[in-house]
C-alpha cells in the first residue's frame, strides 16, 4: 500500500529544509605579488557547497581558471583560484559576487553501498513506499516505516552528522519537524524525518558507524500513526545551471540496497514486514 503524497506535503518539506541553520561559505582574496591574488572559500558547515563566483568588474585581470568559477567547497578552508594582472605597467581592478548551494557536483555515489535497517534487532517493521508521480518530484523515492513512538532509530549508514532541524513554535503552532541529516562518504545524503522532540542522540558534526543510534521515533501531524520517514539524494545538477533554472528537481535520488537478517541484501518492497 503506497502513501500517496501531495504537493502541500512537499511545500512542508521545502519549508523545512529551508528553516535549517547554513552558515554562510566565505570568500577572501589575499595578495601575495605584485598584481597577484589568491581566492580562498571557507565552508563552516559539516557538508559541502557548491559555489558560483561572478566578476562584476574585471579590469586588466586574467585568472587562472575559467569563469565564471563553479566549484564545490568541502568543510574547510580552501584555495580556490588565482588572478594576476595581465600588465603590469598598467592598473587593474575587480569586483565579484558569488551565491551558493548544499551539495557537491559531480557526485559518483557507490553503486555497491549497503545500507543496514533503522531499526533495532528483534523489531519487525513494514515498509511503505510514498507515490509521489503527482507531486512536484515525481522522481523521488521516499520509504516510511512504521514504527512505535519512542522507537530508537538507527542510521542505516555511517558517515557525518551534516544537519538537524527541531521543530519551531510559532504563536502556539508547531512549525517544521525533527530531522536529522547524514553525510555519507560518497558525499550522498540519508535524511530521517519525524523524529521525536529532545530526542537526538547525536550532535553536529559526529562521525558515525551505520547501526549507530541517532535518535527516537514520534509522533506527527504528517501521519496518523507513528512513523520514520528516510530517503537518500545528492545534488545531481551543478550550481550554474541550477541557478539558470535549467533543472525541475535538483536532486538525485537513490533507493537504497539494504541488508537485514540473514546478511541477504534487498531492495524495499511496498508493504512488506522487514525483521533486523
């Protein structure tokens, strides 16, 4: 029995990724020469960015990359291209502005990765898959397990802790959801979705194992029953053409080989019982 999913649950979803906390990618130039300059990016955040940098002046420079750059910033400081005068007897200048996005470009996820149910051993729990052909992105694939309110979720691959959104109230309503985001090392995203309120069990920035409890199920406005929403992306499109509005859904999605009791590995059939 597939959930079938509207665009109003989508608009949620859009306003819930937007309500996390980004911070800002910087960038700073550093003049190491006579009409020489080095770009540096530095990303704060536990995932990585892709960048699009635009000169608005650009006067007797030339740099050592093509332009405008487009690039992806991982956690960290980095350089990220140089310019030099193109005369040195005559003057020059520039001006530039960049815009950003979450996610790496290109991205080669492993085709032989294997994901562990997020449930707890001993646990039998069905699988519903969501029919999203009428939403806004078809294309996606999104699993829901029913689980019990209070049910310890567990990530179903290791990585980094890249993001977590809490739910917000507003003039006494409950605004967003509790979710929690991880960072595979293919640089793929896994994101848990209706999780229960104070009940994260790891912190930004952790690296952990798959098996790894990271928090608890709840309940919510979204479903009847409690439930653990999870689904698996990565940013398919790079940021130019993003921004250009060449691209309908800038997400890929993957629908996750997983690997439960008898070490057998399978892919999620809609509606059946899973034991792990």
């Amino acid at each position: 029995m597939k959930y079938i999913v509207a665009t109003v649950f989508l608009f949620l979803a859009c306003l819930n990724v937007n309500s996390q906390t980004i911070e800002r990618l910087k960038v700073s130039t550093e003049r190491v020469g006579d009409g020489l300059y080095d770009f540096y990016a530095e990303n704060p955040n536990y995932f990585p960015m892709q960048i699009e940098l635009n000169f608005t002046e650009f006067d007797n420079m030339s740099a050592d990359c093509e332009l405008p750059y487009v690039g992806t910033v991982m956690p960290g400081k980095y350089k990220i291209f140089s310019l030099s005068r193109t005369f040195l007897e005559l003057a020059g200048g520039f001006e530039y502005r960049f815009n950003t996005r979450i996610g790496a470009y290109p991205v080669e996820h492993d085709h032989d990765a294997v994901y562990l149910l997020p449930f707890s051993e001993g646990k039998t729990v069905k699988a519903v898959a969501f029919d999203l052909t009428r939403s806004r992105t078809p294309e996606k694939i999104l699993w829901a397990f029913e689980m019990d309110a209070g049910d310890v979720v567990h990530a179903c691959r290791g990585g980094v802790v890249s993001q977590q959104t809490v739910v917000q109230e507003r003039d006494g309503r409950k605004i967003g959801d509790n979710t929690i985001t991880i960072l595979h090392p293919d640089l793929t995203f896994g994101r848990y979705e209706l999780l229960a309120d104070e009940s994260f069990m790891v912190a930004l920035g952790d690296t952990i194992e798959a098996g790894t409890p990271i928090a608890r199920v709840g309940e919510s406005r979204l479903s009847p029953e409690p439930q653990l929403r999870f689904w698996v992306y990565y940013v398919g499109a790079p940021i130019d053409e993003i921004n250009a509005g060449e691209v309908n859904d800038i997400h890929s999605y993957i629908n996750p080989v997983f690997k439960g009791k008898g070490r057998k590995t399978f892919h999620l059939e809609d509606g059946k019982e899973y034991t792990y």
